[in-house]
C-alpha cells in the first residue's frame, strides 16, 4: 500500500517519496529552530533550578533557591524586593498598552480620513519610529530631558526638581519613554482594522440615538477588535521585557524585570537566578494573555 | 472619506509631535555648532564628517552591516526553504500544528529571555570549541534563530496566494522538479522572499537585546556603540550619529514601500 501511486499537485508519486520529500525542505530551518531555540529553553528552565558557583559558573546541583529568592525568602528573611519588580512590570507594560490604545485610535482614525494621497505619508510618519532602533529613541528622550534642555530648565524654574538635575530617573520619564517606543506597535495594526471600517453600522448607530460611547464600544470596537488585538499583544509582550526604556530613564530607582535580567547575566553573573526570573515573567506574560483572551472574547459577545 | 472631528485632529496631531519631538532635538542639535546646551551657535555639518574620522563608529557600523547581511542572507534561504516544506507538502494536523508552534515561538517570546537562553548554552558549547567565544558567530545565530520565524511567515502567506493551479499546469506540461522550481515557483515567490528577506534585514537592524547579550570586544555594533556613549555622556556626534541613522530609517521605509507598490502593480 505504500508504494501507491498518487497525484499530488500534477505530479505522480508515493506517499512515501513525498514525505522524504518534504522532510528534506523541514529538515534545515527546524533544526535550526529545535538547536537554538527550543532546547536552550528547556536547558534554560533546567538551569533555573541550578545552582550558581563562587565565581558564576554552573553547578548542576538541584535547588528551588531561586526561586524562593524571586519570591523574596532569602537568609535574612522575607523582602518584597523581586516581587515589586515584577508587578511594576506588569504596571509599566499595562499603562504603557493602554495610552497606546488610547493614543492610537484618534491617530488612525485622523490617517484614515486623509486623502489617499496624504495618507500615505501620514502612515510612513508612523512607520519610521516603528522600525527606527529602540536605543535611539530612547536617547532621544534622555537628551530631551537632560537638565540643559527647555523642559528640565522649566522644571528647575517651577521647583520640581534641583538646579542642574535632569527630568529622570523616574516614572515619567520611564512612561514617556515607553510609551512613545511602543504606540506605533498598536498604531499600525489598528489602521489596518480602522481602514476596513464599515461605516454604515456607525451611521446605522448613530441614527438610532446611541451615545458616543455606545457607538464606540458597539460599533467600532468591535469592528476594529482583531487590529486591536495584535497591537495589544505586540506591545504587551516586548513592553513587559523591555530594558533599555528602564534602564536609560529609570535608573536603579525604577528598575525592571529586564533590567533584573539583564543584571544577572551581566554584572552579578547568576545564570540560574537569571533564568529563574524568565522563567517568572514569561509566566506573568503568560498570565495576562490569558486573562486579556479570557476579558477580549467578553467584549466581542456584547 | 468622512472628515473627523477636531479633538481627533488635534489629538492625533499632538501624538505624531509625541513621536517626533525627541528625534527632532536630536536632529536639530546634531547641526548645531554649540557643542552642548540650548543655545543655537550657527549650522554646521561637522559633527557629520568627524563620524567617519572616528574609527570606532566606522567599526561599528560595518559590524552593524556584515551582522544584518550574513544573518539576513542565511535566514532567508533557510526560511524560505522552510515555508516551502510547511505548504507544499500534504502534512496531517498535528505536524501541521506543531510547524506553527515553532514560526509563533519566536515572534512572541520576549527577546529578553532568547538572548539569555542563547548566553547560557553559548557559555556551555564554549567549553567544547572556542567558535562560540562571545562575538559575531554568537550574534549571527541568533539573529538568524528570529529571522528564520519571519521570512517562513511571509513567504508561507506569499505560496498561499500563488495556488497550485500554476503548478499542476507546469507539471502537465512536463517540466521537471528543477525546471519547475526555478523557472515557475521561484520567480512567482521572488515578492515575498524579498520581502521577507527586507523585514530581516530591518529586524537585524533594530535589534539591541540579543546583540548586547552576546556581542564580545571586537563585535561592538552602532546601537550598542551609541547606548555605551550616552552612558558616558551625550556628545554632538552620537547626534548625528542618531539622525543619520533615523534617516537610513526614511530611506529604506520609503524604498521598501515603493518596491512592494511595484509588486502589485
């Protein structure tokens, strides 16, 4: 049986054949992908529960210390340290999602209303700082705020801030930051979804005497939810990992859980606890996911 | 069209001057000849030339280069290879789903945590030959590691437009496996690798996290050169450094529009 014959797209062969076949064109990228990203993720989760030598090197002694450090429980005992790192994280990427959304909707809306041929040199507006590089808008930030500039000279003028100082580290400065790395990453998406907008429903809505509101929330929500949705996701993800905003904004003041990363890879030099705390906000990102599916397909049965 | 309201005009105005103040103060003070301050002291295009007397920022961007070419060059090939495989062949449901659970990994998985799985097991392969010392093979392979996810995408949605009807007809007329690759599925599939293989390019270059992870001392590229300067001060030259790139930007986001509206056309 095996060796049937069969027609497959114009061609006369076996199953057999087509299947060595199509191994050979998987073969390549899937071993890439099995060699440098799925088995360094499951070393990674194993080396989470590894211990760190005296000078950083790997011991492959089992151990949950880490994690009970994540957790706060270390030798002197309890401290919230780690576990205020990780839930400003959530809060950075959440308030960072949200002014995006907030942001992005009168934004792709004013593109889409501009004639086709302004429209597209609005949409290359946005797309330039969607694919220009992270570190340097963020530097252009840092510079912004830097005490010589107009806006730290009007805070030293107001006496918010010490003669000489600049606008960070701090809060703010991270959310201006954040915000205007990650709006185009729900702005572009959202077009796509704004773009398609079927007015008549708008209109239909607007005849019956629906409130703005309703007419957002019943006719262009969830027509524009798809769009919407991967926008949140590509922002949500990356925003929850980010370090170079943090770093360059929010100093130690306002750390990160990817600064904490990156510190453990770096400086400290603790691999296991480095993982161990992956490990966590790959789960915290997991978490939220779940719960924006779980509240998203809420929104799309109203 | 419909016209929109003014708040929405006016917010939407105030967001784009949101995105472009930053870089707009850089790119003013990039041609500044005041060396810092607010003050303005004359244009001048100095600070542009001394970036190519400074050997370090020359060295940086052909790293920049050399990383972006030959990752992108590998991911393609082997991305495009992988596209084909996925879509050409009649695979059952849970091969199916298990070919998209490894394009998806890569896109959705946060860099941070790739770059610091890649640091262990490259500090791991390390003890066996001294090819994964910290530097340029690192950083290639993991480049190409999200790459290859991307240029599979777009051309696996490329093969699901072009059919099969091209094919069956090409086999019909009995071309053979080579003829048929060649001459019929690769020209038709030339739009979406090129397309694929630009947004690696550009992927390539907007990266920081991996490269910082895994760059060594002879593999420094410009944004980890830049994010290294500010820390020891902002100089007019990282200005114009920054503005240049940004406008490296503009040109292929412009260009890489262009080419895709000739492909419909």
């Amino acid at each position: 049986m095996k060796n049937k014959q069969i027609l497959w797209r114009g061609e006369m062969t076996t199953k057999a054949t087509l299947f060595r076949k199509g191994l050979a064109f998987l073969s390549g990228g899937i071993s890439w992908l099995l060699i440098f990203l799925i088995l360094p993720g499951l070393l990674f989760v194993g080396v989470s529960f590894a211990t760190r030598g005296d000078h950083g090197e790997l011991l492959w002694k089992f151990t949950i210390e880490n994690y009970e450090r994540l957790m706060g429980f270390s030798l002197f005992g309890w401290t919230p340290d780690y576990l205020i790192i990780l839930w400003r994280s959530v809060e950075v990427a959440f308030v960072t999602t949200l002014v995006s959304v907030i942001l992005s909707y009168p934004l792709s809306f004013f593109i889409a209303s501009r004639p086709a041929k302004s429209r597209y040199v609005w949409l290359t507006l946005v797309i330039v700082p969607f694919w220009t590089n992270m570190v340097i808008r963020t530097y252009a930030w840092f510079y912004l705020l830097s005490p010589e500039l107009p806006l730290a000279k009007l805070a030293i003028a107001l006496g918010f801030i010490p003669e000489g100082t600049p606008l960070y580290p701090n809060a703010i400065a991270v959310y201006l930051g954040m915000v205007s790395v990650f709006l185009p990453f729900v702005t572009l998406p959202l077009y796509s979804s704004v773009e398609k907008l079927d007015w008549s429903l708008v209109e239909a809505a607007q005849d019956l005497y629906s409130s703005k509101f309703r007419v957002f929330r019943q006719a262009i929500l969830p027509q524009t939810a798809p769009g919407l949705s991967v926008g949140i996701i590509l922002t949500f993800v990356p925003a929850m990992g980010t370090f170079v905003v943090p770093d360059l904004l929010g100093g130690a003041k306002y750390m990160l859980v990817g600064n904490l990363i990156q510190q453990q890879f770096g400086s400290s030099r603790d691999w296991p606890f480095g993982a161990a705390v992956s490990l966590g906000l790959m789960i915290l990102t997991m978490i939220s996911l779940q719960i924006y599916s779980r509240k998203g397909k809420e929104i799309e049965i109203l | 069209m419909r016209n929109c309201h003014p708040i929405i005009k006016i917010l939407a105005l105030f967001t784009v001057w949101f995105l472009y103040l930053p870089l707009m103060g850089v790119a003013v003070c990039s041609v500044n000849s005041a060396r810092d301050g607010w003050v303005w002291k004359g244009f001048t295009l100095d600070w542009y030339v001394k970036l190519f007397d400074n050997e370090w920022i020359l060295n940086s961007a052909l790293n920049t280069l050399i990383l972006a070419v030959v990752s992108t060059a590998i991911a393609t090939v082997l991305g495009t290879v992988l596209a084909i495989g996925i879509s050409r062949f009649p695979w059952g449901r849970k091969t199916n789903s298990f070919l998209n659970m490894m394009l998806n990994i890569p896109v959705v998985i946060p860099d941070i945590i790739m770059a610091g799985s890649l640091v262990v097991v490259f500090g791991i392969l390390r003890e066996v030959s001294s090819m994964f010392d910290m530097g340029m093979i690192d950083m290639i392979i993991g480049h190409v590691t999200f790459q290859i996810a991307f240029v599979a995408l777009v051309v696996r949605s490329r093969l699901a437009l072009i059919g099969q009807d091209v094919e069956e007809a090409g086999r019909d007329l009995f071309a053979s496996n080579w003829y048929l690759m060649r001459k019929v599925m690769l020209p038709l599939m030339m739009p979406g690798i090129v397309a694929g293989a630009m947004l690696a390019f550009t992927l390539s270059l907007d990266d920081f996290v991996l490269s910082f992870f895994l760059s060594g001392p002879d593999s420094q590229t410009l944004p980890l050169y830049i994010y290294a300067a500010v820390r020891r001060g902002v100089t007019p030259q990282i200005h114009a450094l920054s503005t240049l790139i940004v406008l490296v930007t503009v040109v292929l986001v412009v260009g890489a529009e262009r080419l895709s509206k000739k492909e419909v056309a």
